[in-house]
C-alpha cells in the first residue's frame, strides 16, 4: 500500500497525494476541518424554497391582512413621532386612549410604503470575512435568543449570569455552523436591568467576531447599542452601512406600544436593521387557525416594516413570524408542532411575494430536556425554517423549555444540525459527473464502486460527517462507554470553551468602548426591574 | 362556573354541551381519544410535495436511468423464466456467466412496459375499515423492516424472539398513527429459518387487523404467504385483490437475483403487490453523488416493477427507494443524513412523472440510543418521506442503530411523530372561517382571542397534541420526576402491552392457518440458515 492509498469498507482505494493518514485523521476528529468544504459566512441556498399554498390561498391571505390594515386597524401606543409618521404617509388616526391611537391603512398603502426598503443587503462584522447578507437566496443562523434562564446537565436549570452569556456567544464564535453572534443569547441577571445591554453588546464585539443584535429594550438602549458600533465600527461607517440589528416585537394582537416603535426609529434612523416580529400563540393573542394567524403576522409585522422606511428610505427592515401552537391539556404554548410549521411555510411565500427577507422560526422545543423529544421538536420547526426560504433564523441554536431556557449541551446538538443543514441546502448538482453514468458502466453490473475514478474523486465532499452524531457500530459504541448524545454534547461545550481563544481587537477601539460603558454605567442608579 | 365552561390561561371560556371536565380529563391522557380527528385508515394528503429539482434536471436523471438499461443493462441471475420473459418482450440478452444474463432494454421500453401497473391501488386489510390505498395522494405509514436484533432499556439489544416480532405487532395495531402492520417487523431467530415466515405472516393475522407484507427471503415462503391470505381472505378474493404485499430487494448494482425475481412473480402472478427496492450505498454499490445514485436507483427498481406487468398486466407495484450515506470515518452507511433525504425528494417526483406508486424512507437513525441524535435523524429522513410524496413508507416506527435493532422505545416516540405528521399533512386550509377575520375584529386591538366564537369553535382540534412530548412547565415536569422522552417511551411501550387487546377473527379460519403453518412445518426439517 503506497502513502496516496487509504483502507474503506477493507478495500484499498487511491487517495490523492500529499493527504496521508495523518491529515485524515485529524479530520475524523469532527474537529477543526470537519467538512471544510461547505464552510461558509452564510448559506447561499441552492434548493427551491417549499412552496405550500397556491395562488388564489395567498391571495386570500394577503387580502386578509389588507382588510385587518384598513379596517380593524393597528394600534400604536406611546409614541406620538410614529402616529405623526403614519398620518403624514395617509393613516387614518383615531384616538382611543391616552397616548394610544387606532391607525388604519388603505389597502395597498402598506406595500406601497415597503417599496424603498431593500431585499436584501449586508449586515457587516467587524471581521469583513464574517459580514453576512440577508435576503434573497442568502440564509444565516444565529443563536437563539432571550432565555431568562439556562440550563446544562452538570449544574440544571438556574437564571443565567453575564458568565453564561460570554460563554454562550465563545460557543456560538467556536462553531462554524453559525453565522452571526444573536443578541440576548440568553438574559444575564446578575448585571442590573438598565446596565445589562452594555454588557451583552460588548460581549458580542469582544468575544466574537460576528454580526450581532443591539439592545431593544428601551430606546435609550438601542441608542447606546448604535453608539457602540460608531465607536467599534467609526460614525461614518457606520451611517452608510448595517453593522446592528434590533429584533422587536409587537404586542400582538394588533398593537405596537412605544418602546418598541422609538427603537424601531432608532436602528431606522441609524440606517440599521430592524426585525419586526408579531410572537403569535394560538387561540391567546391570535386565531387559532394558521390561515388567520399568519394573515395577521403580515398585518402586524408589514406595519413596523413600514414605520422604518418612513424614518429613512432604504433602512434594512425584516419581516418576521413566530408562531406557536396551544396545549390542550395546559394552555401554555407549545413549540416544534406541526401547525406553526405550516405557518412558517406560507410565510416564506408572503416574504417573497413583498420582496422582504423573512425571519421565522429556529430549532424550537418544550422539552426540558436535549432529548428525542427536543431535537423532534426542533427539527419539526427548523427544516420549516430552511424550507421556506427564510434569510434570518434567529433561534437556531439552544432553544429549550419552551424558550425559557438557553441550554448549553442543545446549543452544540443545534449547531450540529445547522451543519447537516449547510449540506441540505446544498441542494442536488445534476450535471454529467454527478450523474455518473461512466462510474456505473467502468464495472457494470454486481461491482462495487470503491475504488472507481467517481468515488476517489468525490469522497471526502459527498456526505455531511456530523461532529456529534456517532455512526460507529454497537459494539464500537457499546466498549466506548454507551453515551447517549446529549452526554456527547456536555463533554464538546467543555472542550470547546477549554480551547476557545478570542479574536484579535484593536486595543484603541476596546479601550474605548470599555470608556464608553463605564460612563454610562456610572451616570445612573442601578435598576433591577 | 358551569358544567359547560372550562379555564383555559386563566380565562373562562364556554364549552359544548356534553363535554365536561372528565371527557376532557380522559381525552387528556394521550389515551383513546387523542387527537381523535385526525384518525384515518390511512393519509390523504392536503400539501403539495416539495418539488425540489426543476425539468430539466429532472430529464437528465431519467435520461441517465434510460442510458443504463440501454447501454450498461440490468443482470438477472438464476431466474431462466424471468430472462424468457423480457427477452419476449424485447430484451437485448447476453449471457454473462452460468445462470446469469445481461439484460439491455431500448430506451423507453421499460416505461412502455410499466403503462399497465395501477398509479393507485387498494390493500385490504382484515378489517374493511383498515384496508389501505397506496398511490397518488394517498400515503401508509408502515413500522421498520428488518432488524435482526431489538432493544430496549430494560434489557439492552439483543437478537429477536417471535414473542418481540408479537410484542412489536401488537405495539403498531394499538397506535393509530400507523396504517399497516409491516413485515418482518423484527427477525424471530428463535424460529427456524426455513419456518419462521410462517409465523410472522400469522402474527399479522392474528394480532393485528391490518394490511401487512408478506415472506420475500424464498419463492415458497412467498407461495407460503398468500396460500395463507387465501385461508383468511378466501381464494377468490384474493385472486381480484391485492391483500399481501412482498418487499424485495435488488442486489445493486444493476443485479435482480433468481430468490428475488422468482418471489416477484408470484405475488404478481397472484395479483398482489411488490415493492421493488434498491438498496444504494452511495460509494460502495452505487455513486456518492445524489444524482447518480438516483438516476441508478430509478433504473433497477423500473426494471423490477416492469417484470410484474410481464406476469400480470395490472398487478401491483411500487418503485422505491433505500439511499444511504457512507460514514467518511467508518466506511460504514449512515443514515438520517441531508444527502439522501434530498435523493428522496427527487425520488418522488419521478415517481409522479412515471405515474407509479412510491416507498421511501422512514424514520432512519445510527443511533444506538433512542435519543436527541435518533430523532434528528429520524426526522430529517422522516420529513423527505412525507414531502416526497411517498405513498407508502416502510420503516415508520422502531428503526435504530443503521437498522440492525429494533427499538420498542423508538418505536413509540416514532408512532407518536407519525401522529404529528397527521396533523402536518392535512396543510393549511384557507377560507372565510379559518381566516378569521370577525375573531380578529370582535375586540380589535389589544384584546385576545380566548373566549371569542372562533376560538371555541376550533379549540378541540387545531393544533397537534402528543402522546408522548411533555409540553408542562419545567416546575410541573421537574416534580413529576424530570424524565426524558426515553423513559417516557419506555413506561407507554410497557402500558401499551399490558391494554393490549386482540382483534377479533373468525374461529374457523383461525383454526385453518394453524392447521396450515402445522403441516408446513412438518413437512420439511428444520433449517437454521
């Protein structure tokens, strides 16, 4: 057997020159150059999107939402700048309450706003390598968002700490299968409420070298968010480019109040992106039917898309959906079901039809447990996500516990799968080599195909090689200690953490928004709620 | 409050007449009731398949499958009256070796020769009420074929028994998430080899009243089985329809050996049906590249289903499909994968465009655990079954550990996904009242939707609830013991026997199959391998 030889299934096959055993095995280790060839800074899909309706269902459900717009209407509370936005665009403005007001919208009025707002664009990091675009064909994963707790299986269930949190995004930054650093990766409590933001955004810059989310929680945090980007990024890069996001959400149904519509003109203003996201639970604060639940997301979250291209024309804005199914037996909301699926899946048309990116579902579960029970769960709800073309799913990695949880050892089960997902959406090349024929005719009939020309050429690019799924036999399995997957997965988060190393910063720009927290921290009173 | 209300979130909602809190309570129980409207004999779909690949490619893999009839052609080996009668029919035949032709078809002849076999048929179960249509919109889920051992928590894997092959019948008649009772559901290897079909096929019978397989592993055993269909059906029945059904498998590439061919010639002679299965491990019996493997695949299982009509114009056949990825660290097939749950979608649509039946996938996983890393698999295999339009899929429930076990926890938490997919496949259905408008306007803004008409008239039956997920909060969960989705599997496998009843059957004929199996046994020794 010569060095460019190499042992499959106990037949000798040639192997390309300077790829010895030891480079192969090296590779086998899941580690560092585990399907290198399908590493990416965000996915270009290469599949069709699945599209489940026909032509006259979504036309339904676009009327719908035009009739919900014109004749129900949305309600904005506490923010007159956005009313006098809306009015000035040919809202009809009726006062309900104090500081609250009914808007309605013409049918058609919405679409016709939406039409500067771009479908597709880049958010940058301040890695240039790692800066990703989001629209269009183009996919990214980020990790899930917004747990109050967290959850692993040496220590169980606690509320999670800033240490949590800088642990988190090292995961999300140590996995090549994410795209993008997320935002509240998980909730740090042990940093007051009006100071935490600071601290998760300069995690995200420091810890990562990644695009990220900024804080939405009130405006004046948005605010400092963007100015942590001027500071990292410089004021002029950042006012000609996307460089943050804010995620926010409506008070469904059929309400935005005004601490999400002053950060929505924040980010807008900032020439930032903005995700504009109805969370829709079935039979509470939507219809029960997936038919009117998603007329209604369109309705609500059409209507924050278009408050940002009234605040300037051209700021990124991304439609969004989640949507989420009823226990029977509780009440409470439940996640990775088939219907919010479904949903998610006509979404993907409507997003395409207004010519917006789409941000929906993630690896949802209820479990509370990284079990057979989450990654059914999740995977009922991602391969909705990657089916339905959606350019930004956020939520892909470490959802548990019915999103009250950011669970360590899911967060490496997810990001694994977010791989398998690189090579899904790699879709299926039809050409003369991938066809193959003159492999099947070099033997004919009854010979295996091991050493022909077509396999040696194609071997090591064919197949997803997972780096936690184990595929070795029982008895292999079985000596090795019989571990069951989510065991596998404590042992990778450690390791992972173990070898992490931070990206290079300029000092000059760290000390600087270290300056910058500092003043802001010392210029109010702690605040716990 | 009254006997016709209920507390749902807190909020008091009204209920029909007739359902109190104790029909709810039973209904609760992931018992009897669960999910009752979606209950069917079997699935008709309301979504659309997952198109995947445009025309044009789609032309090419059929081109390419044409090419290799013609030009490389399919071995036939120890079957003289199979070689007889394709060369009738225009076979091109060379004799390769003793009992061995090559068999080459011009292009066209094979899809000419298909034009007879039925694009949907009927098998009858037992029971009218379970019988089963195979074909166009309609889709049978089916448990795992197969396995030589089984596992289970409590005891670990080992070999099977006939008292696991009844355990795992009676498990699949008790779940109505599946549709057929399979086949050799585990290998009784307790039971001579040479008469152990014998009591598989009456285990079907007997404990189960639904469609089944019947013996494929040697043309009398196949004679076997449907002499047996005819002692419970009566011959004539049988003679007009399709009651059995024989899985049989190529030996790829491009081989159908003479214990095949023979074993599908007399089901087709008897009018029933045949499954024609490849089994393709990408880089060992077929190319690594999807498109090849499939263009090969489509190619041996056309010439499978082409020798029905050659016995039988009109009985019926299945094309399928069985792809696998190749472990780049084992040499071993993987299974689960992203590569072939794409070669499945593709296998679907050139089953609609040959206008025949489809088997694909199933519920597939390496795992040796029913854990996080079984059911990601499972899923990402399971979801391409159901896209791809596949109209009867094998290996629903129970298949772990790359199909060498079979697993009774894997086979409830299969069952249950099974029932999810119920709910998925019925699609969304867009009209006046699903749409939902008057809900959304009862209140308008800012008002939720618990007690509204809508939400009352749709609350029993719009989103899936599991049997088997726990959807309860982390506190309720965590004092209720924290188990995880396997120990819960494993507690409704152990309640499921124990509840198990069996189905009634005729006396007389009962007493006939034993009579039967008695004398076949006595008639030859017996054989262990």
């Amino acid at each position: 057997m010569t060095a460019q030889s190499e042992t499959v299934l106990g037949e000798t096959v040639q192997r390309k020159p300077g790829r010895g055993r030891a480079a192969r095995r090296a590779e086998r280790s899941g580690a560092a150059s585990q399907n290198a060839h399908l590493r990416v800074p965000f996915i270009t899909r290469n599949i069709a999107p699945y599209d489940l309706l026909g032509e006259d269902s979504l036309q339904k459900i676009e009327a719908t939402a035009d009739r919900i717009l014109a004749e129900i209407g949305i309600e904005f509370r506490d923010d007159e700048e956005t009313v006098r936005l809306f009015r000035a665009a040919g809202a009809t403005v009726t006062e309900v309450s104090a500081g609250a007001s009914n808007l309605r919208f013409e049918p058609g009025m919405i679409r016709e706003i939406l039409k500067t707002a771009p479908a597709r664009f880049t958010q940058h990091a301040r890695n240039p390598a790692n800066s990703v675009e989001i629209g269009g064909d183009a996919t990214v994963f980020a990790p899930s968002y917004g747990s109050p707790f967290v959850m692993d299986l040496d220590k169980g269930r606690r509320y999670g700490t800033i240490t949590d949190f800088e642990n988190l995004v090292k995961l999300g930054q140590s996995s090549p299968w994410l795209h993008h650093s997320g935002g509240t990766i998980c909730e740090p409590t042990d940093v007051p409420v009006n100071k935490r933001h600071l601290d998760m955004v300069y995690a995200h810059m420091r810890y990562s070298d990644r695009a990220f989310l900024g804080s939405i929680t009130a405006p004046e945090r948005a605010e400092d968010s963007i100015e942590m980007c001027r500071i990292l990024f410089g004021a002029d890069f950042v006012d000609r480019n996307c460089v943050v996001m804010g995620n926010f959400n409506s008070t469904s149904p059929l309400v935005w109040d005004g601490v999400s519509t002053r950060g929505i003109r924040a980010y807008a203003a900032a020439g930032q992106g903005s995700v504009h996201l109805p969370f829709l639970l079935g039979g509470a604060v939507a219809p029960l039917t997936t038919a009117g639940a998603v007329a209604q997301c369109l309705a609500e979250s059409m209507a924050g898309c278009a408050l940002t291209q009234l605040v300037r024309p051209g700021a990124p804005a991304i439609l969004a959906s989640f949507l989420s199914s009823m226990s029977l037996r509780t009440g409470s909301p439940t996640f990775g079901t088939p219907e919010p699926a479904l949903g998610s899946l006509v979404m993907g048309q409507l997003a395409r039809r207004l010519n917006l990116p789409l941000r929906c579902a993630g690896n949802f579960s209820t479990s509370k447990l990284p079990d057979a029970q989450a990654m059914q769960q999740a995977m009922m709800s991602m391969m909705s996500a990657v089916q339905s073309g959606a350019n930004y799913i956020l939520h892909s990695a470490g959802f548990l516990d019915g999103l009250l949880s950011m669970s360590y050892e899911k967060f490496m089960l997810d990001a694994d799968l977010c791989g398998a997902l690189h090579a899904y959406m790699a879709g299926v090349a039809v050409n003369e080599d991938t066809l193959a024929f003159d492999a099947l005719a070099e033997n004919g009939p009854g010979e295996h195909l091991f050493g022909c020309a077509h396999t040696l050429r194609h071997y090591e690019t064919s197949f997803w090689d997972s780096g936690l799924n184990d595929d070795t036999t029982f008895e292999t399995w079985s000596e090795a200690g019989g571990e069951d997957a989510m065991t596998r997965a404590n042992r990778a988060w450690k390791k992972t953490l173990a070898e992490y190393q931070a990206p290079p910063i300029d000092e000059g720009r760290d000390e600087a928004l270290k300056d910058f927290m500092a003043r802001r921290k010392a210029s109010v009173d702690d605040a716990w709620y």
